[in-house]
C-alpha cells in the first residue's frame, strides 16, 4: 500500500558522521563539520527531493512528488514483523525538546514514513544537533540514539515544502496553546468526541479503490469544539481522496476535553489537534 522508498533512492545520499548509541548512556560529541541537505529537482518524476545521509546508515528524504508531501527515514533497525507503525523520537538543537512522533512502517521495515511530514520537516529545517532515537522493540530494553550535526539551512526543505503547497512556517502552529498529538491512530489522549465525525468512503479512482486506508489531519479546535483550519498531513493510499472525505464530514463534528484535561483549567480552544481517521472497506 505504500510507496516504496526505492523510487528515490536513485539519488546520492551526502555523508556525515554520526554516532549510534544507547540512549541510556552520555552523548558522544558530535562532529564539528556541519552536513547539509542536498536538494534536486526531478520534473521528470513532478518531483522536489532533499536529502541527507549519515555514515551511520540513517538517510533523511524529504519529498513532494506528485502533490504529495512524504518525510522518510531509512537504515533504521528492522521493525518488528506484523508492526504497521514505530514510533521515533526527534530532537533538534542543544535547547530543542525530544518530541516522539509516529511513522509507518515500510514495504521495506528498515524504512518509515512519518504520519505528520510536514510537522516534523519544519522542526528538522532548524538544524543544529539532531537525535533520533528509537525505542527498544522489548518491554524495558535499551533505546537506540543517533546524534548528528546539521547545518542549520532551511532552504532545501522549504522547497519540498512550497512545491506541494504546505508553508514553510504555519501560523496555526505559531499560535496554538499546544500541539495536542504526534500522528497517532485516533485521538491524543486529552481530547474525546462528542458527535464524531462520519466520512463516507469515496468514489472508485480509475475503476479502483482502496481496501483499506488513514487519514491524518491538523485542526484548530474552537470553544464549542468545532474544528477549524483543518490540513490533511498525510493519507494513505494516495490518490484515492480519502483526505477530502474526511475534511467534508469535519463541520458538524465536536470534540470535548476528558476529565484529567478540563481539570487542568486550559481551554479547548486554541490548540492544535492532530488525529486520524481509519478506513475500512466492507466486503
């Protein structure tokens, strides 16, 4: 169901140095030469890639092909069998917070596809010190961290980003109280329904569909818990609308804060909600 990564593996990934380590131990020093994104533009493919490799083996691709935004990570460990998403932790800078995000495995499990590309493209544009690190794939076994250094240049991807439409800086996340969810399957853990929303799945595309599929989507929540400014950050199978049909059943859709939230006393309004909507087709 997924596009394999092959398709623009044909580039030259650059090199740096990076370290893998267990993240229960201290940092290595990172190398003092900076590495940058290498862009190239492909109009045979309706393609704008960047990329960046490290002697580690971890490749970063991200790439708007066909209208459609995708960050990639390869050389990664293998994914667990029968595992359709891993989560990684991505921390840029010496100040920047660790934030763990979801990304779906691969045809290759060496491989994954970020759920929120776009999100996570932006914070990768800061450059400086980058981690990655990756849970361990047993209960209390050690985690993986590759630290990195980046040149801190954000043209590269701010071209992948411009060529399929998405803003290099999105005033939604400049003004959100806080990003509620990281790309996981439904909601983040401090919001619930009221009245769900009920997207129909869609037309044929060509005589075909998809048997299955997710969406998953970025809104800014109001008082009454509507959703608005909403932005597919990603869906799968491509090509089949599946994004548009959920944005379409969003109006008449209301989320409410859970208990522990409310107690808190912040508002609903004014945060930035990330959730995903699951597909199945009925035989």
């Amino acid at each position: 169901m997924l596009r394999s990564i092959s398709a623009v593996l044909f580039l030259c990934l650059s090199s740096s140095a990076a370290w893998a380590q267990e993240a229960s131990q201290p940092p290595a020093p990172v190398d003092s030469a900076r590495e940058d994104w290498t862009l190239a533009r492909l109009p045979e493919h309706d393609a704008v890639v960047a990329t960046i490799g490290f002697t580690s083996g971890l490749n970063l691709i991200a790439r708007c092909q066909g209208g459609v935004y995708d960050l990639m990570i390869s050389g990664l460990p293998e994914a667990p069998k029968n595992q359709p998403t891993r989560e990684l932790g991505i921390q840029v800078g010496d100040e920047g917070e660790s934030k763990t995000t979801v990304w779906t495995v691969g045809s290759q499990r060496t491989m994954a596809f970020s759920r929120i590309p776009a999100l996570v493209a932006r914070d990768l544009a800061e450059g400086g010190k980058l981690q990655v690190v990756i849970p361990s794939d047993r209960p209390g076994g050690p985690r993986t961290r590759y630290v990195m250094d980046v040149e801190p240049s954000s043209q590269a991807i701010a071209e992948t980003l411009t060529a399929c439409g998405r803003p290099v800086i999105d005033p939604r996340e400049e003004r959100a109280d806080q990003i509620e969810g990281n790309g996981q399957d439904g909601l983040p853990a401090a919001v619930m329904w009221r009245t769900m929303p009920r997207p129909t799945f869609p037309e044929s595309v060509r005589g075909r569909s998809p048997r299955m599929g997710y969406v998953v989507l970025s809104c800014v929540a109001e008082d009454d818990g509507g959703l608005t400014k909403c932005v597919t950050e990603s869906e799968q199978p491509p090509g089949y609308h599946l994004g548009l049909a959920v944005q379409r059943s969003l109006p008449r859709a209301r989320l409410k804060l859970t208990d522990e939230a409310a107690a808190s006393g912040r508002p609903l309004a004014g945060r930035l909600i990330v959730f995903s909507v699951n597909f199945i087709m009925d035989n």
